[in-house]
C-alpha cells in the first residue's frame, strides 16, 4: 500500500491563479532572498549586527504599542504594568543598538538554550512515540537540534560573532529556494495549463 499525497491540480487550487500569473516575480523574490543569504554568509558578523539592529527595532516598536495600548487600560494598576512592560521593552531595544555585540551574546546564549531544551523535548517526544510513529526522525532531529544548542553554547561567547548571521544567512538561502521552486512550480502550472 502506498502512501502518496494527491497532486493539488489547477481546478483544486482556484486560488493560485494570481500566483501563477506572477510567478516571474516570485522567482525574482527567491533570487533576492538567495543573493542576500549569500552576502550574509559573506560577511557573519556584519549580519549578526544586522540581525540584532532587526530585533531591537521590533522590541522599540512592541514597546511602543505596549505604551499606547497602556492608555487605552481602565484601571491605573493594570495602566502602570503595561507602561513598564512597554518602557521595558524601548529601553531594551535601544540597549540593543547601543551595544549590538552584548545584545547578540544574550541572544545566542537564549538561543543555544532553546535549542537544548528543544532537542531533549523532542527526543523525550520520540520515545513516547516509539512504535506508533516514524519516531527515528523525530529523535534524529532532537539529537541534531541538541548537539547544535550544545556547540554554540561550548563556544559562547565567542560563537555570539558568527551564529546569529549563520542562522540568517542560511535561512535567507533556504527561503530563496524554496521562493524558487515555488514560481517555477507555478509558471510550469501555468505552461501545462495553457499548453
């Protein structure tokens, strides 16, 4: 018995057609995302820089809005706790561009715990599923994810530098593949629709 997903045809996916009438467009967006996954990968530190200048910029702007939905609380103790909050989070986002390189040794040090805890959670998760699933994989990826969180934390701080770029880097590239093969996937769609 086989276990293959149906093929989504073009009747099935009415809403794609915009999609495929823009699917040079997508296919452009791929290449941008993958040229700039490249110049991160060219230059780690400059994108971890830039990656920490992205997350003080949200923390500002979440400060903010946490500030004007502040004033719109009714009661003066709640008022108070969303003001902190929102002033909590400017400060930290300007200390973020303050001093980029301590904000990206904080986040790699969250970041190599999150992967740890991740990894064990899915490994425990893997076991649990032992006979029932395709657990190997399941415990694979834990295995991985904890072996990464373990390295970059065995090299903090000095992994801080380069991680965070790594990441946006490679994410940038894999983002611009799969924006790629999507227009692809749909300008043959298209060729096989009209053709």
């Amino acid at each position: 018995m086989s276990s293959t997903s149906p093929a989504i045809t073009p009747a099935a996916a009415p809403g794609l057609e915009p999609l495929r009438a823009k699917c040079g467009w997508i296919i452009a967006l791929g290449v941008i995302y993958s040229i700039a996954g490249f110049i991160a990968l060219g230059s780690v530190m400059m994108a971890t820089v830039a990656s920490v200048y992205f997350v003080g910029i949200m923390m500002i702007v979440a400060g903010v809005a946490e500030v004007i939905n502040a004033f719109q609380v009714k009661t003066w103790g709640r008022f108070f706790v969303w003001l902190l909050l929102g002033a909590l989070y400017i400060v930290a986002g300007f200390a973020a561009f303050e001093n980029p390189l301590l904000a990206a040794a904080l986040l790699t040090l969250v970041l190599a715990f999150a992967l740890i805890v991740s990894g064990v959670t899915r490994i425990v998760l893997a076991f649990g599923m032992k006979g029932t699933a395709p657990w190997l994989w399941v415990a694979l990826s834990g295995v991985i994810t904890l072996i990464l969180g373990c390295m970059i934390l065995a090299r903090w701080p000095v992994s801080s530098l380069y991680v965070l770029g790594l990441f946006l880097g490679i994410d940038l590239i894999m983002a611009g593949a799969s924006w790629i093969g999507i227009g692809f996937g749909l300008r043959r769609e298209a060729a096989a629709r009209t053709g």
